[in-house]
C-alpha cells in the first residue's frame, strides 16, 4: 500500500501521520524504533512475524536520519504516542481496550482519553504482570476480559517484541478486534504517569536522553547497550557489508 523503506533487515513504511490516521482501519501496526529494530537483529520469532504486519511505521528521529543518509527518505516520524491522540479524535465509532502498563496506569489512561472525546471511547483496561506468560490462567483472563469489553480497537502495551507475539499468538482468539496498536509507551502518555518531552527536544532527535533521565533503571538497556550497535551496523549498511542474520545479504 505504501512505498517500503529498508532499515537493516526492516522493511518500513513511507507513510505520513495523516496519510496513516485516515486510511488505516483494520490490521497489526508495528511502530519501528531503535531497541526494536535491534531486537529484530536476534529474535528470530520476532523477526519471523513481520510479513504479518499491515503497516510498520517510522518512530524514531535516528531511524529517520538513517532513511535520509540511505538516500531513501522517510515523510516523517509517525510515532505511536502522536498517532494514538490523532486517532481517537478523529474516528468517534470505535471502541477500545487498553492492555499494559503498571497496575492502575491503564485505568488512569481510560478516564483520560474517555474525558478528552466525551464518551465512554476506552470501554476496558487489564495491567498484565510482568510474568503474565508463565500464568495461563492470567492469560485466559486477559482473553475474556478483551472480549467481554466489546472492543474493536486493542491498545496493547508490554514490551517491545513481547505485545506483537501476544497479538499473533492469541488474535484467532478476539474475533471483535479489528485494529491492533501495540504502542507501549503511549499508555504513560495518556495516564500523565510519564511527562511527554517538549516539542523541541523530540524535533532535536533527543527523546532518547530525555527518557534516559527520567527513567534510567527503565531505558538504560535501550538507549546504551542498544544504539551505539545500531549505528555500526548502519555503517555497515551504508558501505553494503551489512547481512541480514536471519536471510540473505542486504541488496541495496
């Protein structure tokens, strides 16, 4: 549907933010950042769902830099925490169910977002535990609870990696769900649990430092240990030495 850009071993979408809230109503949206991306470099399980996604979109100043250096530019960042406001604002019909975040969070984001359109829009919530994977009954909780909601819309927050596998494993098994956004973070955002960085710094490409500061315990795996990886294997990329470690070569 959209033009495919080629981060690594990442094909993403060159799509705009309004281009993305108007025409996308139905699927799996991935939102591409950096921790993620270098998760793709080893989860070959991960790795392996990506031909499932609808729509895999740019959500990292880096990665758009990187697009730009390729000499194939994206239209924009089109990160989840942007998109998700845009989306309940324009599309009033939906409902949807919240899955993720600290015990208590998702339920703050719920009266939040319903405040903001006027309507009961997030009609149910579920905080997973952090080892919700080894707990089926927990598991089959979050299944009946999704369902029982009659939501539309799933809004899923548990890790990067770990909500994509949750939506393909267990999406036979929500046959009401039309559109999953597995957007981690956008949950603080909405709950006001976590402060969204001023405009600048996000236009800057320093989100990254802004998160690192006010959560250090959080993202200091994801912001150190994995970026400066990244960028030696853009340069890879960039010379065209870069391999796919789960295919062939790269063929630019």
């Amino acid at each position: 549907m959209y033009r495919k850009v080629r981060l690594l071993n990442v094909d993403v979408d060159d799509v705009g933010m309004d281009e993305l809230v108007e025409t996308f109503r139905q699927g799996v949206m991935l939102t591409l950042h950096v921790d993620m991306i270098m998760k793709l470099q080893k989860d070959r399980e991960f790795y392996q769902l990506l031909p499932e996604f609808d729509v895999v979109t740019c959500d990292s100043q880096i990665l758009t830099v990187a697009a730009r250096l390729l000499g194939t530019p994206l239209k924009q960042r089109v990160s989840g925490s942007d998109y998700f406001p845009r989306f309940y604002n324009r599309d009033a019909s939906v409902t949807v169910f919240i899955c993720g975040g600290a015990p208590g969070v998702a339920e703050i984001a719920r009266k939040n977002v319903n405040a903001k359109v006027g309507r009961e829009m997030i009609v149910g919530t579920s905080s997973p535990s952090r080892d919700y994977e080894g707990r089926p009954e927990e598991i089959e909780q979050i299944i009946a609870d999704i369902n029982s909601s009659g939501a539309t819309v799933l809004v899923i927050g548990l890790g990067g990696g770990r909500q994509e596998k949750f939506i393909f494993k267990y999406r036979e098994r929500l046959p009401l769900i039309r559109l999953y956004l597995p957007l981690g973070g956008t949950i603080d955002y909405e709950a006001e649990s976590l402060k969204r960085p001023p405009a600048w710094i996000t236009n800057a490409g320093l989100e990254w430092l802004y998160r690192l500061l006010r959560e250090p315990r959080q993202r200091w795996h994801r912001y150190i240990v994995h970026q400066p990886p990244f960028l030696y294997l853009l340069a890879r990329q960039l010379t065209g030495v870069y391999r796919d470690p789960f295919g062939p070569k790269f063929k630019s």
